[in-house]
C-alpha cells in the first residue's frame, strides 16, 4: 500500500525526496523531544534509507503526510521492533508542531490501526510512548478503546 489517506491527509510511502521534508521535521527541539533527541542531517538520511529497507523487506513501514491541500504534516509508519526479544509491530507518527492538538495523530492512528489489522492482517500493534508525552499517550490509549 503505497498511499492511502484519511479525512484530512493524504499518506505517501517514503521516498528519498522526503528527505527535506524529514531533515526539517527532525531539526525541530520540540518535535524531536521524544523522539531520541534533534536528528542531523546525516542522521535522518540514514533513517530513510533504513525506513525504504524496512519497505522493501516487509511491505509496509514509513509513510510522509500531507495535508489535502498539500503542504508536509509530518510522519507515520508501521514498524518491526524488538521489545522483550519478542517481534512487535509498532504504529508511530510525528507531526509539525503547527499541526499539534487538531486531532491529526489520532485521524492517522486510528487509519494505521486498520490498515494493520485489516488490510495487512497483523496479529497485534503496540504504541511506545515516553512517560511525559501525555498527548500521544491519551491517542493511542483511545485506541485501545475504540
């Protein structure tokens, strides 16, 4: 599934002209707060080339998002990780800070949840969310109630 959208986005599978797109996003103090800290560079562009691997492995992984008008949101992906030893699949998403408290991440959790489950028949996702992201944490506890 190389795009899909929701509502409000429009999801495109990653490409290495994302990569702008991606260093700008991961430059940010506020967005990369939890996600490991500011990216350089060089760093995004080895997360993309390790994102487009993951794709042509499994099928899935990253997507690039786009408001219906266009401009670049942010991020969002279906992700093999290891927790516990045991092969997990992850829904993860990051947005611009402009897009913050509009409903964004829970429109894009909510199509990853069927797009995994669903259409891709995983058996099981999981979210990781650090202790102080209270709003991440309130989207994906949504989920697991919807």
């Amino acid at each position: 599934m190389n795009h899909f959208s929701t509502h409000r986005l429009t999801a495109e599978r990653l490409r290495e002209d994302h990569l702008a797109d991606l260093v700008a996003l991961h430059r940010d103090a506020d967005v990369s707060r939890y996600l490991g800290g500011v990216r350089t560079p060089e760093v995004t562009k080895a997360y993309v080339a390790t994102n487009i691997d993951h794709w042509n492995q499994h099928g899935f992984g990253l997507w690039t998002l786009r408001t219906k008008d266009g401009f670049f949101a942010g991020r969002a992906g279906l992700w093999h990780i290891l927790v516990d030893d045991v092969d997990e699949i992850e829904i993860f998403y990051a947005f611009k800070r402009e897009y913050w408290g509009r409903g964004f991440a829970s429109e894009i959790a909510s199509a990853l949840t069927d797009i995994g489950l669903s259409q891709l028949m995983l058996p099981s996702l999981i979210g990781l969310v650090y202790v102080g992201n209270g709003a991440s944490r309130r989207v994906l506890e949504n989920r697991t109630t919807s």
